[in-house]
C-alpha cells in the first residue's frame, strides 16, 4: 500500500453547479487551474463537505474524481466517503479507489451520534472495516465535538493506530481539545499526517503543532495558505501572526454569519465574484446566499485582491 506525502497544504475543493444544478466542469477545471494546481498544494481532498458530496449522485462523485486525478496528475488525491452504514462505506471506499483516489477520507456516519461517537467501540470498528476491505490508506475526518459526531481524545488515538490510517482531518473545534488530541495521536503514531482545519483560528491550531492544513478556504486564497503553511514550517511566528492578519477578515466574511452551513457556498460567491465560475448555486438543501451577504463577499475579496492576498 503506497502512502500519500499528505505534510503541507491540501485544498477542500468546491463544486460548481450551472443553473440548472448539473455539474458545470469547465467551471471546475478552472477551479483546479487557480486552487489545485499552484506550487506549495500539496495534495487536493474532492467529495467532502466543500464539494457537497452527500448531495452527489454515485455517478458524479466517481467523474468528480476521475476528472480530477486527470487535471492534477500525480499529486495526492483524497475523496471524501460520506456513508450511512459501514456497507456503504466500503463500496464507496472501492469505487473511489479504482476511479484513481490515494486516501478515502472517512466522515463519521449518522448513526455514530445520539452518543455513539462518546464510546470508542463502535467508531473503532467503522474504521478498521474499511481499512482492512480497501488497498488505499484512509484519513479520519474529525467532526466538532459539540456536534454530537466528534470522536474523544482516546478515540481519535486508537484510530490513529489502526494499519492503513494516514491522517487526521482535526475540526474539533475546540483548541483545548485540538492540542488534547495532537497530543494523544501523535504519541500513538507519530508518523500520522495531523491536519488542521478549525476555520476559525488557523494561528493557535498550527502554532500549537501540526504536519498540514485542510480546509475548503484554501480554494478562495490557495497563494495565502501556502505562505502560511511556509511560515509553520519554519517556525516564524511573527510572519505567521502577519498572515493571519491578512488572512482574519477573509475568514469572518465566510465563516462569520449564520448559519455556517452556508460557508462553501460563501466562497463560491468569492470564486464567482473573481470570474472563476459562472454560478455560486449550490444544491438544495443548501440555499443561495442572501444579497447583502453576497456584497459583502464581494467587498471582501475585491480589497484581498487590491492588497495582494488573493493573486489572480
């Protein structure tokens, strides 16, 4: 089994729709050209959340990643599985891997809530079935705990310690609980990717240790997060306090109004706003974003260009 170098930063891509809801993939290959492609992305996550992969049909997320793989060549490629029972996971996790995935990102099924996630027991087993029934590495994809799907600190160790588990997408999104877990996973198995992706604070979860950043923001400002992951790797908190200067207004205008489902259709407002895609629709039952909201997204990316945060 070949391991993914997953150290640096890999982008959550966005899906654009036309207006009819289809799949518009001139759009997204624009979208791969200005996120995917530029030196420093160090791998490119398709299917999860950014990419409304539980909105897509079998079919698409298995062209999703195909058309994907094609565009990006060798670079490291993770596809999200987004299943209801561990069944379907694995089917999911088969099909990624023969359309051409390196790593299935595994997110915690529904029925691991109501307290299910509390208990090491039954996440454990989820994860080591899937592992065990497909020939490619998977990367555990860790929910905020207050969501009911949030895997404990000795949960998140023992999953680290399963053959064939790479990574770890961390959004517990509590900082406590972040370097609580950074902790514990990498004492279980120091060689695990532990990848960041609180959206609302980048400075303490990378200043605190990591060995990447995921997250779907990289799609609107690729360039800025390269700089910030080159700035962790070298220790240089005053120009990391730098870019987190440049990069703070960003994240409020996406991650700041209610309600938070609506953040990758945010940035899809952003990409559209920089004439990347035609459309920021996303599918139901997301909605599209209020007009005022749009305006200020708008605002927002037009000063991060005039500054030269955002290169396009």
């Amino acid at each position: 089994m070949q391991t993914p170098d997953l150290r640096g930063v890999t982008v959550a891509t966005i899906l654009p729709f036309d207006n009819d809801l289809e799949i518009d993939w001139e759009s997204y290959a624009r979208v791969l050209d200005y996120c995917a492609t530029p030196e420093g992305i160090a791998a490119v996550f398709v299917n999860g959340h950014a990419g409304e992969g539980g909105l897509l049909s079998e079919k698409e997320r298995d062209e999703v990643i195909r058309r994907t793989r094609s565009h990006i060549g060798s670079k490291p490629l993770l596809a999200g599985v987004i299943a209801n029972s561990t069944a379907q996971a694995i089917a999911e996790a088969r099909l990624a891997q023969k359309a051409g995935a390196d790593c299935a990102v595994l997110f915690p099924p529904s029925a691991l809530g109501q307290g299910a996630a509390m208990n090491a027991r039954a996440p454990v087993a989820y994860v080591r079935s899937v592992a065990e029934a497909i020939d490619i590495p998977v990367s555990i994809f860790q929910y905020p705990v207050p969501s009911g799907l949030g895997f404990t600190t000795d949960t998140l160790a023992e999953m680290a310690a399963i053959p064939g588990v790479i990574a770890i997408k961390e959004g517990s999104d509590v900082v406590q609980l972040y370097e609580d877990n950074w902790r514990a996973v990498k004492k279980a198995n120091p060689e695990l990717a532990f990848l960041p992706s609180n959206y609302n604070w980048f400075l303490p979860q990378l200043a605190i240790g990591a060995d990447g950043i995921l997250s779907g923001l990289v799609s609107l400002v690729p360039h800025l997060f390269v700089r910030l992951w080159d700035a962790t790797a070298a220790a240089d908190l005053q120009q990391l306090r730098a870019l987190n200067d440049e990069l703070h207004p960003i994240v409020r205008t996406i991650y700041g109004s209610a309600p938070l489902i609506d953040m990758h259709t945010r940035i899809k407002v952003g990409l559209q706003a920089m004439g990347i895609i035609r459309s920021a629709l996303p599918r139901p039952p997301l909605m599209a974003i209020e007009p005022g909201i749009q305006e200020k997204i708008r605002q927002a990316v037009n000063a991060a260009r005039e500054a030269g945060t955002i290169v396009r």
